[in-house]
DNA sequence: CAAACAAACTAACAAGTGTTAGTTTGTTAG
DNA sequence: CTAACAAACTAACACTTGTTAGTTTGTTTG
C-alpha cells in the first residue's frame, strides 16, 4: 500500500469540498481549515487552485478513455460491450466518487485544459454511438435514434456518483447487475 | 403575451449565465454586462443575488410538485403514471432550460429556501418511489430494488436540460415516445 | 554536528466581491 | 407644466479572493 503524499492529500480533500459547494465556491482558505493548515502553506505542495481541478478530472477523464479503449477492442456483441462500459462507470464511480462531482459539475472551469478535456469526452461519446449504431445494425438493439439512447444511458451512469455513497451497503456487483437489467432491459416485465 | 418585466429579464438572463458557469462563478457584474447596464442599477429591480437563485430554483420545483400532484391523483396504471412523469419532466425542462441547469447544480447554494427545496425534493422522491413499488406489487414492473429503478430514470429526466437544447429541431413529442420506450422498455430488441 | 529538506508559519498584495447611498435622466400621468 | 416614477448612473464600502515573499521549525541524512 503505498504512502499517500501530502499532494495526493490536498488533492484528495479539494475534490471532497468540490462535490459539496462546486469549484468556484471552495476558497483556498477553506481547503487550508479542512487540512488543519494556513492557506499559504497549501502552495509548498500545489502550484494553483487551477492545478488541482486539473489534477482530479483530467486523471479520471483519461481512465474513462482506457477504459473505452479495451471495450473497442474486445469482439463482444454490443450488448455485451454495453455491459462492459456499464461496469466500467460503476468501478470508476465508486472509486472516485467524489472526483466524479468535479468531472461532472465544474469541468467548465478547466482553463489551460479545458480543451483536452472536451476532446477526451467528445471521443468517449462518439465511441458509445458507435457501439449502439452497430447494435442497431445487426438488430441486436432498437432502432431509436443513437443519440436519445447514449443520452439516456449515459446520463443516469455519469449520476451514479450522486447515489452510491447514499447506500453504503449497497453491493457494487448486484449494482452493476441491477443496472443492466434496467438500462437494457427496461423496468417493464 | 403578457410583456415581461425588468425584474423577469434579470432573473431569466441570470438563469443563461448560471448554466454556463454556475451561481458562484457569475458575478454581480458579468450578470450587469449581460443585461448592458451596471452591477449597480441591477439592485433596483431585486433584492441580492440570492433572491435570483431563489426565485429560479423555487419557481420550477414547485412546478414538479404540482404535476406529481396531478400524476398521483390520476387512476391510470403504474406504467402509464411513469409515462405521464416522463411527459412532465419534458414539458418542464424545455421550458426552463437554463432554469434547470441552476436546479440541478446549485440548489445548494441556496440559504434561507434550502430547507424547503430540500423538502420538495425528497417528497417528490418518495411519491415516485410510492408509484414503482405499487408497480412492483402488481406484477407491472420487474422486482428489482425500487431505489435502483428510481435513479436511474430520474437522473436521466433530471439531465434533460443539458441534451434538449444541442437539436433544436428535435421533437419533444418524438423524443417524449422515444423516452418511454427506452426507460421502460430498455434497448434491447 | 552540519547540511538539507519538508512543511508549516506570518504578513501582505492587488484584484475582485456583493451591496449601499445618493444622484441623474428620460418618460408618463394629472 | 409639473409631479411622480422607472431605471439608469457614479462612487464608495467592507470584505474576500488567490497568491507571493520571506521566515521558522522540526526531522532526516551524510
């Protein structure tokens, strides 16, 4: 188990008080009460408040791309790749939940990055169209527009940050199947 | 057409710039140069920004409350309410897309009305719980945990805001049915 | 022991924050 | 014509913001 650095520490806090109050309402004198330090001595370890949102969601934004990357690769049926990618937002969710807000809600305030991660969520995007419209082709999947269905799905897995830690006995493996049966499935029986 | 006031302009500008960047981020002064005047003059029309961020938010949960109201007091089937809340979260989202975007992110920066939309929030919740474990008693709607199932689709209805406006020619009719086919009925074939 | 280092501190800065007070301007109603 | 009003303005306030400079403290290493 390998030591957490006091940079990995601040980070990690940072991107707690970010999924409470949002980026811009976290001052850096916050960050410092929350480490029990001044203000000041934040900047020994970071270079910039700007840094450390870089930090949070351009790591979890790239784990998404990996993780995209091997369910292309694999020669599954679409619904087993759809199920693929359903796990892989469970993992990386429950594992970064807290990262996941500041993906999600304050992505928009990324400068020098701001375009890299755009292009790494336009890619992952156009991907998950791709593996419906495949899908849709070969009659595994209705014939819905891509979009609504990417949209739909997609959305309630970038949520899942939102509710995992309200259940924390929840088991992530009867999530996972939960959500395939519901995502894939629909709720009708 | 009733004509729309100062006050109703400031708030409905505000509402544009609270999506982009969120409540903390826009300023007094970024909302003043949207509406071509100075931060000053602003307070002649309302009381503080914290008033801006309660009159968005309040307003649209208040419209969800009054059609859940409507959707509980109907005495059609569990599937057809659930289709009936898909129809709600439609009407309202496109209608108050940028009020939405405030709803869903910034809802806690809300002080004295926080309580109160806290309150909203969860009744709502709960009565839409109450509709998918009736379905569930009924043999309606397959017997998986109700928590799961109510996630999954209200996050997706709750996102709406951030994908309606990208197709300015979508349908809402259209993309109301295709909704239900994807949130009840799943992709699958 | 001395040198190096990690990690905290105090003090201060320039810029930006929401908001108030008091005033000016142009339009509408008596 | 004048009184009333809506809606803008300038100037300023007290406070908060991210960040820098320089210093102190205690621990680790040669």
């Amino acid at each position: 188990m390998k030591q957490e650095t006091r940079q990995e520490e601040i980070i990690r806090v940072a991107a707690k008080l970010f999924k409470e109050k949002g980026y811009s309402a976290v001052t850096m004198r916050d960050l410092a009460t929350a480490m029990n330090i001044k203000a000041a001595s934040l900047y020994n370890h970071i270079n910039s408040k700007q840094d450390i949102l870089e930090s949070i969601i351009i790591s979890i934004a790239e784990k998404f791309t990996v993780g995209m990357t091997s369910v292309l690769a694999s020669n599954a049926t679409c619904i087993e790749k759809l199920k693929e990618i359903i796990a892989l937002h469970v993992e990386i969710s429950s594992q970064n939940i807290y990262g996941m807000a500041a993906l999600n809600h304050d992505w928009m305030h990324l400068e020098s990055q701001l375009n890299h991660y755009k292009k790494l969520r336009s890619d992952y995007e156009n991907d998950f169209k791709t593996i419906l419209i495949e899908g849709v082709n070969s009659g595994e999947i209705i014939d819905i527009k891509p979009d609504v269905m990417m949209f739909s799905i997609l959305t309630t897995l970038r949520s899942l940050y939102l509710w995992i830690p309200k259940k924390e006995d929840v088991n992530l493996k009867e999530l996972t199947n939960n959500l395939n049966e519901i995502l894939i499935k629909g709720v009708v029986k």
